[in-house]
C-alpha cells in the first residue's frame, strides 16, 4: 500500500500542470496521514482522467505530436523503478548540479518523499558546479538541506571505507558529455570500486550522451592511465554512462577485479543516434551545445600553448595563441567566475572562432594547423597533452608531420575491437 502511495503522489506531482493540481493543494494534501492523502489522490485521478485521454499527447515546437511512448525520460525521472529499491535504506547520492528532475534538484526530491539521505559526494566543479576546472573542491555543508558535502575531487577522488559505514545504496547521477577525459566517469568508477570492496549496491540513473553518435580517437594505453581517462576506451567512446559503469563491472576494470551490485536505471525512449541537447550546462566552460560538441576536438589544446577561450563567454568555442601567425580571430582572456586564473590571462589571443562551425564532429585539423604555425614549436605541447591523448603515439606523429587521415587509420584496429566489446553492453542500439 505505502509503495501504491509514493508512486501515485510522485504520478501526480511530475504530472500536475496536467491536473491542474497547485501547489496549495499539493501542500494540503501532503500534511494528512496517508489514508487521507491515498484516498484523496483516488479522488484527483479518477476526476481528472474523465478530462484526459490516454496516452497523454504533447505538440512540440515543431509541431510533432509526442506521446509517452515517444518522449524521452532520463533515469532520475523515472521514480516508479527506483523509489520501492530505497525504502528503509540509507542513502548517499553523487550528484552535483546536473542531477535534476525537470527542475527540481534530485537531493530535494528524495528528500520529500521521506528518502533518508546521509551524505552528498560531490565531484569535479563541486555539487553546485561552480568550481574551475581543476580547483580543489572542500568537504562542506549544504545550505539548503543540511546534508554533509564530501569532496571527490582533489586527494580525496575515491571514497573510504568510513565514509560508506553507514550507507546502504550509493546513487550516481550526473550528466557526463561522451569525452573520455571528462571526469565525471572517472568519479563513477572509484565510486564502483569502494562499493564492490564493501558490498554496497549502486544505482545509475541513467542520462544521454550528448556525443554519442559516434566513436573516435585513440584507445588509451595504460601507461598513460590517470583521473582524465582510467579505461582503454577512445576519446569519443559513444557510451552513456549507465553502458559505461557496465563495460568498468563486466570487464573487471576495478582494482582487483571487484564487481560492483550494479543497477541502471536506464532512460525511457532513447537511441544512441538521437539528437540531446542538455538543459543545463554540465560544468563551468561548457555553456552551451556547441562547446560540448566541440569539446571532444578542443579539449587536446589543454595540453599546448592555445588557449581554447577560459576566461572568456564563449570558452570551447575558439582557438588562439599570442602570436599572430593563429589567425585574425581576436580575444583576450580574462579572470572569471569559472576562470580564475586562464591561460593567457589579460593578453590578446589570435586564431580562429568556431562559434558558428556546422562541423563538430572530432578532428585534428585545427590541431595540427596550429602546430604547423607555431613560431617555437619545441614549446607547443606540454606534459599533459600525452596524459589527455592517453598516449605519446599522437603528439609524435603530429611532430613527424602526418596528416589526419594517416594518423587516424593507425587508430583503426584498436577501435574495431573496442566496437565490438561495446556492442556487449549497449543498452540503446547502436
């Protein structure tokens, strides 16, 4: 009867400007005993469902007709399958400012429906995702729900065996941008790991990948393993990240070749092919749907002497050096509220601005275009841009001066096989 209960209260709140149900009556409803409250939800859908007709359709900006056989519900939306699995369990979340249910926050939802929450891990940019790239996140509190924030990001990447004492049910969700070096996955994976070793389950609420129409780069070598790419997958490895903690589990990438109790909850009406654009950006230089489809491509400036626009408002987006040779393109990095300190701070870049380019799909055009016209090339990569490409194979071929496609097809066999071992965890066709 109580899990009857949850699932009508959350049916109804995630479908009450449908029902014309306020949030006065939401209230008034909530503040009764649960007999009351079961009998007057009863009440509310069988008067409303003489007004709607199943199934519920929606006409779209376009004018397509969307029903809910068609509509796409990322995992955390979908309570019905997760809510019955959290009752009488102790919870902590990993979540940071992506973690949403239209647009209430996933913390405070569960929160409401008397889930009992005892932690928060929050990961690279913070739990409010206001954090630089790179900037050491601090253990903290909450404001609004009073709920300890505990850092997995800066030494602490990992959580301990103390910090899960008294969890039963880690839950993951965060949106990630299909990018092997976007850290999120990494945070998942040690997550996993820590749970495996002491037999806590985890539940991913599963999310699209906004670049997940295709597969690129080059499969990282081991040697190079580190926080911005922990697996032998591409750069572009076409997975969401529920496909991803299930390749991490089946191809016993834990340490030890621990395997975590694993659940995905996994996102309604979704392929791999289909078109996502976030509705909310997923950390700090990464503002709009552009720079995340240029990320893939642009990230690997990280590890030179360009700027990829930190300090601007259109980071990920553009391209410059402080020589002229770049390109005619100008900008001129600044301090910022997720720059504190960019690279070529207060001095103007020149290159080339990507802000209108139709193709975004990875290349290394640009890459090997500004290494050609650097003036001081010995001083072009820095030691990161090996640890990004997760290899040195890529930055000696761009020295030895060959061309994208010659680099790209010494890729080819370590990426068929990588095809066909992520056709084993699929959860959304190719």
């Amino acid at each position: 009867m109580e899990q009857l209960l949850i699932f009508i209260f959350q049916w109804i709140s995630v479908n009450k400007k449908s029902f014309f149900i306020n949030n006065t009556l939401m209230k008034f409803l909530r503040s009764y005993n649960n007999t009351i409250f079961f009998i007057c939800c009863l009440i509310l859908i069988v008067g409303c469902s003489k007004k709607i007709k199943a199934p519920i359709k929606i006409i779209s900006k376009n004018k397509t007709i969307l029903t809910d056989d068609t509509i796409l519900r990322v995992g955390a939306e979908q309570l019905d399958l997760y809510l019955p699995i959290l009752k009488n369990k102790n919870i902590a979340l990993v979540v940071n400012h992506t973690s949403l249910i239209n647009s209430t926050h996933l913390a405070d939802t569960l929160l409401k429906l008397n889930i009992v929450i005892k932690k928060i891990f929050s990961p690279e940019h913070g739990f409010r995702g206001e954090a630089d790239a790179g900037e050491t996140v601090k253990n903290s509190v909450d404001i609004k729900t009073n709920l300890p924030l505990i850092s997995l990001y800066g030494k602490n990447k990992k959580p301990s065996q103390e910090q899960l004492n008294d969890i039963d049910i880690i839950i993951f969700d965060m949106q990630d941008v299909g990018a092997r070096f976007y850290t999120y996955s990494s945070t998942m994976h040690y997550v996993m790991e820590t749970c495996a070793e002491q037999k806590k389950k985890v539940i991913i609420l599963d999310r699209p990948n906004p670049n997940g129409e295709y597969i690129d780069g080059p499969v990282l070598d081991l040697k190079y393993k580190s926080f911005v790419g922990l697996n032998p997958i591409p750069i572009i490895h076409g997975l969401t990240l529920g496909e991803m903690a299930l390749m991490i589990n089946g191809e016993g990438w834990l340490k030890d070749n621990v395997k975590c109790d694993l659940e995905i909850i996994k996102i309604k009406n979704y392929k791999h092919h289909q078109k996502y654009i976030l509705p909310i950006r997923p950390s700090p230089n990464l503002p709009n749907q552009q720079s995340i489809k240029l990320y893939p491509s642009l990230c690997l400036f990280e590890g030179t002497v360009i700027s990829v626009g930190r300090g601007t408002d259109f980071p990920f987006q553009v391209l410059g050096g402080v020589d002229s040779t770049y390109g005619n393109f100008t900008f001129t990095p600044q301090s910022n509220a997720g720059n504190k300190a960019p690279l070529n701070k207060n001095t103007k870049c020149f290159g080339l601005d990507f802000r209108n380019e139709v193709n975004t799909i990875f290349t290394l055009k640009f890459l090997i275009e500004f290494y050609q016209k650097c003036i001081d090339k010995p001083k072009f990569f820095n030691k990161y841009f090996d640890t990004l490409a997760g290899t040195d194979s890529l930055r000696k071929q761009i020295i030895e001066g060959l061309t994208e496609q010659q680099i790209k097809t010494t890729w080819q066999a370590n990426l068929e096989k990588y095809k066909i071992l992520r056709k084993k965890y699929l959860l959304y066709g190719e």
